[in-house]
C-alpha cells in the first residue's frame, strides 16, 4: 500500500469566539448578505448591532 502523507493546516483566522456569536454573525451575512464587524459581534449586544445597521443603512 502506498504511504499516506499527512501534513497540519495552520489554524485558520477565528470567526467566532463563542457560539452565540458565530450564531449572530451567521444570521446577519444571511440576512444582510453583509459581514457584521466582529468588534461589534463579540459584544453580542443587539442594540448595537441595530444600530450598527441603521448606520450602514442595510
């Protein structure tokens, strides 16, 4: 049998921190078809991501 060569992807940039938050910022690229900042995503305030979209106008 030939020999399998295995080799480690570096770790990808983090989406999300928590569940919640990828669960938002899911949600609003579907929603929006727009990236939600995750300045703003880790917050995991809705407030501020409303008025973050009033802002943007989306």
């Amino acid at each position: 049998m030939p020999m399998m060569d295995l080799t480690i992807i570096a770790r990808y940039e983090t989406y999300a921190y928590s569940y919640t938050e990828y669960c938002m910022r899911r949600y609003f690229y579907e929603s929006f078809e727009a990236e939600l900042p995750q300045e703003i995503s880790k917050t995991e305030d809705w407030q501020l991501i409303s008025e973050y979209i009033k802002a943007q106008d989306l």
